[in-house]
C-alpha cells in the first residue's frame, strides 16, 4: 500500500503535526510506502518528495498588489494543484491523507486526487470545512452560524478581527470550495472526538465520518511519584485557551499556590506584564516541558473555545496528573468530572480558584485521579488502538469499489 500525506507544515509546527508524524512513524514502521506532499521550509525534515513541496508562502504581504496575490493563493493555489498532480501521476499511491492543508495547499488538491479515482482522507483538527474562520469563535464567543453551509454569517459579523475585507476573503475561500465541491469529494473524514463528529454532521452526512480519537504512547511516560505543589498551563497563549482566566483566578487568590505557563502566542506579552506573579517559561519544549509536566501538581486546561481532542490532555493524563479543565467541546470525552479530574464551566474564575485550592490541598484526592487518568489513556486513547483503526480505514477504502 502506498499512502500520501498531505500537511502544510512538515516539522512539528502544532497538535495536527504530531498527530501526523505519529501516524507516518507507524506506517512506515508497517512497511507502508508513505509519500509527502507539503510547503518548502527551513524547518522541515528531510523528505525524498521535498522537490514536488510548494513554495514557502506568507501572508503578511505589504503592498496592496502582495495582499491580493496572497488573498486569492489562500483561496485557491495554482501551483500546489499542479506540483499536487505531477506527484500523485509519478507516485501512484493508493489513498491520500489530508491533514492540514488550507491555505498554503487549500482544499483544491482534494479534487485533484477525487479526478485519478484515488480516495481521499481529511483528519478534521478544526472546524474550517463548517467555519470560515475555523475556531467557531464571533467576538470570543462559541458560535454555530456557519455549521450549515450558511457562510454569509462571516461576513454579517466580521468575525474576522473585526474587519470586513479579512471577513469576506475566508467569506470567498468558503464558497469557492463550495463551489468546486472539495470536501464532497472527501472519501472519509476523521472527527478525533465525539463532538467534532457531531459538528461535522451538521454539514456532511454521517456515513462520510469516521471517528478515530486521538492516541497516545503512555508506555513511553513514566508518572511521576510526588509533585513540587505547583499548578501548571502549558500551550498556546491566545484568548480562546482560556489562560487569561487561569492567570485571573491565581490573582484572586493571593497566589495561594504557584503557576508555572509554558508556551507562547499573541498574549505573551500583554499576560507577562500584566500578572507578574505567575511564572512563565516561554515555549519549551523535550525533556524541559516533560520535567515541568511531571513536578506539576495539578494540569489546568482552561479553554473558552469547542476543543476538538487536545493532546495536552492526553499528556497530562499519561503523567498521571489530575487535571482541571473546562466542560467545552471534546474535553468532557477525555476528563472524567471526579473521577480522572474537575470539570468547570469555561471562564468560571470563582469555580475555578475553588477547585484548585481544593485540589492542591487534598494530596489523596490528586493520587487517586491522577492514576485513574493514567488508566483511562492507557484503556482508551493509546496509540496502537489509534493506528489499527486508521490502518483499518484506508484498507476498507482501497478495497472499495
């Protein structure tokens, strides 16, 4: 069998990235052919299809004539179709993984493979396909507008940093993939929750997605025997992450017990100055950000947005940490409220400052969750189950008609 990948960053640039070298370290290591199709970058790992890539492309172009190219490249790119299609004649492979592909790729190379009768698989990481703007955010608030195809709703509300022009761009990249029918042409799509399952049948039918949660290797994480009595976030730090929330309930405490934020994001700067008692690491990330998870007490999801499947959850619960987080999204699929952790409603600062004074006080009571979220990953999100069901999809899919 011959799978190709198709992701637009080939480093681990974010959750998608590991998901996807997870899965290509175990095709590979099922003697798997496996050929790769992304965008040129420094960063990237060597790869033998690195000539067929796309050019590196940004969009923070200055001039008005660079803004409109990178509009309408965002939208629609000639050049991956055509380096897309030169691959896959001199490849052959039998099934395409999409992974994150839009806007540096776009959703075009999908029709590209549906042409050659070759199936198609997208992993959903987020909502682009039912949201333009792909966090099913307006003004920091969840929103279900657009879930049906009624994409005006982007433009009625700016949702995009409030501009209308940004708006109606990924307005245009919406119904231009609607138009050309991309993701009807999507053999199977992979919701790594229930809930994005459930978000993706409001556009698609049901029998076009598959779900297949996300895994993880616990056997290569030892827990931890004791903790250093901190609370730790680790991840991005943008607004729908819910840390301003996290850093807001630590000062209303009187800093009652230390926060340790690993990660960086458009926040950093504002969070760093304005809560000055918390202690941020910056991005870290190998033996740095594993020791910072394994001495932690307690591992604070906060999230104000609908979360898919987020491996930081996963982690902490490989650490065998209990882990407060909030009831949004697919998060409730992963924390068990009492059992491997607390679930709050997002953006509770009272529940939340009294959840983990609770918690940081009760040594018994984080043990006991701790090793029932260690339990749960192991039972039902490692990585092996991950794989013998994708390995399971695309040989159903080969084997179709």
């Amino acid at each position: 069998m011959k799978v190709l990948i198709a992701n637009k960053f080939y480093f681990k640039n974010g959750g998608s990235e590991i998901v996807m070298f997870q899965e290509r370290d175990f095709l590979n290591s099922e003697k798997v052919d496996v050929i790769d199709f992304s965008m040129a970058d420094e960063r990237n790992l060597p790869s033998e299809q690195a000539s067929y890539f796309v050019s590196k492309r940004s969009y923070s172009a200055v001039g008005k004539l660079e803004k409109l190219k990178a509009s309408l490249s965002l939208i629609h790119s000639v050049e991956a179709v055509k380096r897309f299609g030169s691959l896959l004649d001199d490849a052959r492979p039998d099934i395409v993984h999409c992974h994150n592909i839009y806007h540096q790729l776009t959703p075009s190379i999908i029709g590209v493979a549906a042409e050659r009768k070759i199936p198609v698989v997208m992993t959903l990481h987020d909502y682009k396909p039912i949201c333009p703007v792909y966090t099913r955010l307006r003004n920091g608030e969840p929103c279900s507008a657009c879930a049906t195809g009624n994409f005006e709703s982007v433009l009625k509300y700016r949702c995009v940093d409030g501009s209308f022009t940004k708006s109606f761009v990924l307005w245009l990249e919406a119904r231009f993939q609607t138009w050309k029918r991309s993701y009807e042409q999507v053999a199977q799509f992979i919701a790594p929750s229930r809930f994005m399952f459930d978000s993706a049948r409001l556009r698609f039918p049901d029998s076009q997605i598959t779900y297949i949660a996300n895994g993880i290797d616990a056997s290569k994480i030892i827990p931890a025997e004791s903790d250093s009595g901190y609370v730790i976030y680790f991840g991005r730090l943008s607004a729908e992450k819910g840390v301003k929330t996290l850093l807001r309930a630590h000062a209303a405490s009187g800093q009652a017990w230390p926060l340790v934020i690993a990660g960086t994001g458009p926040l950093s700067q504002e969070l760093i100055t304005n809560f000055p008692d918390a202690k941020f690491l910056g991005h870290i990330q190998g033996a740095d950000l594993q020791h910072a998870i394994a001495a932690a007490s307690i591992v604070v999801v906060p999230s104000e947005w609908y979360e898919n499947s987020p491996l930081s959850v996963l982690e902490a619960m490989a650490y065998g940490k209990p882990i407060i987080a909030s009831r949004i999204g697919g998060i409730p699929e992963l924390v068990v409220d009492g059992v491997t952790g607390v679930l709050f409603e997002p953006g509770d600062i009272k529940v939340l400052q009294r959840e983990i004074i609770a918690l940081i006080g009760d040594q018994e009571k984080r043990g006991r969750l701790g090793k029932a979220a260690r339990t749960r990953v192991e039972t039902n999100f490692s990585l092996k189950r991950h794989n013998k069901e994708l390995l399971s999809l695309y040989v159903r899919l080969c084997s179709s008609p």
